[in-house]
C-alpha cells in the first residue's frame, strides 16, 4: 500500500495493539481472553504492519524462520509443561495436585502453571496465524 497516512497511523498504533494482545494472553486465566483470543489480536498487529508497508518489511518484523521457530518451540514447551505433571505422578498438565502452588486469587502469576502455559499457546497462535498471512501472500 502506498499511502502515508496508513503507514503513520499504523506506526502510532501497532505498540499498543501488541501490548493489548499481549496483556489478554497473561491475563487469560483471570478474565476473558487468553491464548486464541491474544494470539490473534497480536497476530493482527503484524497483518496490518504487513499490509501497510508490504510483505518485505514484514517479513523483516517477522520472518518465515522465525515464525516457524516459534509455533515448533510453542508446542514443544506446551508438551513440556505437560509432562511436568507426569513426571511429578499425576495427570497430564495437572496443576494443583502436582504441588505447584497456586497463589492467591487475582494475582497475575499465581496459578501455578496455567499462565506459562496460556504464554506458549498464545505465542504458537500468533506465529501460526502470521505464517498462514504471509504464505498466502507469497502464492501470489
């Protein structure tokens, strides 16, 4: 796209559109949100990046390597955190009855391991998403 008022626009409001998204992941177990939901607005932060100032240049903010890094790495830790339960002798991703401490109620990082585990989930939809958007641009 060729047009300046986009690409302003679109380098004012990027920040926060990736801060939002990362906030709805984080908080995910304690309110509305999380992995899918955050995961795609982040995700969308880097469409319109893409669509403002072409597949080059996003590319550069993200590249297919990258990105395929993080979907690979994201379930990976996913099955990690996973198996964490297993190996402590219960079931897989079980959380309070493995003994992970589960803090106090509305405390960001008190859930044992819930909020790492909806930070990968989140990390893989997002990088899947932009690879998805990249891919079909690349086919034309």
């Amino acid at each position: 796209m060729d047009d300046l008022f986009v690409r302003v626009i679109t380098k004012m409001i990027l920040p926060f559109i990736q801060l939002y998204g990362l906030y709805v992941i984080i908080h995910g177990h304690l309110s509305p949100g999380g992995a899918f939901s955050g995961g795609a607005i982040y995700a969308s932060s880097l469409v319109l990046y893409t669509l403002a100032f072409g597949l080059e240049k996003g590319q550069k903010r993200l590249s297919h390597d990258t990105s395929a890094r993080f979907e690979s790495g994201g379930i990976l830790l996913f099955i990690a955190f996973g198996l964490a339960g297993i190996f402590m002798g219960q079931s897989f991703l079980t959380n309070k009855a493995a003994g992970f401490p589960m803090g106090e109620l509305g405390k960001v990082m008190s859930a044992g391991l819930i909020p790492f585990v909806t930070f990968v989930l989140g990390l893989k939809v997002m990088s899947t998403v932009v690879t998805l958007f990249h891919t079909m641009l690349e086919e034309e």
